[in-house]
C-alpha cells in the first residue's frame, strides 16, 4: 500500500481499533462486576445506577458533594454523581477506620478500653485534651492518638498494610505520622466503599479478634432495628475544605447490609455573607456545616430503604 492509501485508510483502522477496545473494556467491566460479587450468587452483576436526584440536599446547601451507595441486598450501587464517586481526596479523619485495624493488629491496642495518656498538649478541641482510648480516640476524632499510632507501628509497617489492604491509592508518606492529614494519600468514595465491604465481609487480612473489636468501636448507633457504623473527616488543607462521612448499617439480625460514603465541599457562598464580614473560620465552619454531613447521609439511607 502507497504511503498516502495509508494516510487515507488511518482514520477508518483508528475508528475500529477504538471501537475494539471499548467493546474490550466494556466486557472487561462486565466480568469484573459479575467476579467482584462479594456475598451474593456466582457469576451474579451488581447493578450500577446514577440518580441525579440525590444532589438534591447538597444543592440546598450550594454546594456540591456526593452521595455513594452499595445496598448487598439488591446487589446495586446507587451514586448520585458517578464523576464525583471516582474523584480522589485526602481521607482525614476516615482514616481513622484502617489506623483503628492497623493499632489492634500490630498490638500497639490490644482492645478498644487500651488507653493513651494524654501528652498535656492544649489543642483546639476541649475533648482530645485528656486521656483517651481507643474507643474515645475513634469518637471524638482524636488526631494525637493515630499518631501515636502511627509513629509506633512505623513507616514499613504502615505502608505494607495499606498495600495489602488496596486502601485508596495506599501512599504512605511522605511523612508517615500525618499522610492521611497532609500526605498523599488519596482514597475515592467508591474505593471507600470497597474498603468497608471487604472488612464487613472478612476479606481483609486481619485476625477475627481484630475484626471484634474494631466493630465496637466503629459502632455509632444501634436502634432495635438497625446497626449504623460510621466515621466522619475533615480535610481543611485544600483550597476548598471537604467533609466526609462513610460507614455502613445493617439491621440487627445479620442481613441488609448498606455500604455508604459521602463527601461535600464545605463551603460558603461570599455571596451570602453580609457586607464586608470575613469568611468563616475552620473552626466556625465545622460547628456550621459539619453536621450536615451526617444528616444529607442518614436522610438518604432512609430514602433508600437502609436505615429507620
């Protein structure tokens, strides 16, 4: 073929080499889907649905933020922006879910009543300045005690957990006492998701004790029908502060399990502060729209049939 029949004929051979690879990655995801099943029936696909309408609450709030969903039963996932659902941010605070694995496992913790004292360092929060547990740390959200943590178990002993355990894009570093807070450690509520599932369903390779024990402590509610375990986080190193919360419910006899993960940038519209008033603080920000992240994602597991 003459050199110019090939500059004719690209075009045609790129168009079906496209068309090849897509029809390649669409069976790819299909059998990845049908193989990721987790507790349901072999060769069974979850179902992936986009519902615009769960934006709604994040609207209300002019912001933007995403809303993620697993529901086992129906082997589904729901997410109410799916560009979102795949974007990377820091962790914060969520973090606090593999690190609560990481102290048991490595003995740093032999149970959730291990107890760290207080260093006597004044910090903003009234609550970290005095001694804690394992239970309080995880609850009220204590930063000093997970670095504790951390420094205790060690940059290599950090860093092959996260590998073995595929949370998020698992870097640890660069410094390996604050790769959650200011790192690079980047996890997407999908990935959040999965991480939670794989936990629940005893596919992380952890000890069943670790397993006991950290489902005490992740424990935040427990109605005489539902089971609600969950984390919030706080990310205020970026331009924009994000908030998170993920978890999971389940109704107290073992079945109907929900995997959730949320995340919102937590702003103020400038246009709806009075004149010449200052943008509010971290601080002022959170006592203002930290709850909010709890309540957009209980309202949504209630809409969808997941929590009472």
């Amino acid at each position: 073929m003459s050199f110019p029949a090939v500059r004719r004929a690209l075009p045609a051979l790129a168009a079906s080499a496209a068309s090849a690879a897509l029809t390649a990655c669409a069976a790819v995801v299909t059998l990845s889907l049908a193989l990721y099943a987790g507790t349901a029936s072999a060769g069974a696909a979850e179902q992936f649905r986009i519902a615009p309408e769960l934006d709604q609450g994040f609207r209300a709030l002019g912001t933007h933020g995403v809303f993620v969903l697993y529901d086992e039963q129906a082997q589904r996932w729901t997410v109410s922006d799916a560009r979102r659902a795949y974007q990377a941010f820091r962790p914060a605070s969520t973090y606090k879910i593999p690190n609560t694995l990481i102290a048991l496992e490595a003995g740093v913790a032999q149970d959730e009543t291990q107890v760290f004292k207080w260093d006597g360092q004044k910090r903003w929060n009234e609550d970290w300045n005095q001694d804690q547990t394992l239970q309080t740390a995880f609850r009220f959200s204590a930063v000093w005690v997970h670095q504790e943590i951390a420094r205790k178990v060690g940059a290599e002993g950090l860093q092959s957990r996260l590998w073995a355990w595929r949370y998020g894009n698992a870097v640890a570093g660069p410094r390996h006492d604050s790769y959650w807070l200011d790192g690079d450690l980047r996890i997407t509520a999908v990935q959040q998701v999965e991480f939670l599932r794989r936990f629940a369903e005893h596919r992380l390779p952890i000890s069943e004790r670790t397993e006991t024990v950290a489902r005490r402590v992740f424990l935040r509610e427990e109605t005489p029908g539902w089971r609600l375990f969950a984390k919030t986080g706080w990310d205020g190193s970026g331009p924009v502060e994000l908030g998170w919360f993920v978890g999971w419910t389940e109704r107290r006899n073992g079945t109907g399990r929900c995997f959730f993960a949320l995340n919102m940038d937590m702003q103020v519209d400038p246009k709806s502060l009075p004149a010449g008033s200052k943008p509010p603080s971290q601080h002022e920000l959170i006592r203002q729209l930290g709850p909010h992240r709890e309540r957009l994602a209980r309202q949504t597991l209630q809409a969808q049939g997941c929590l009472d």
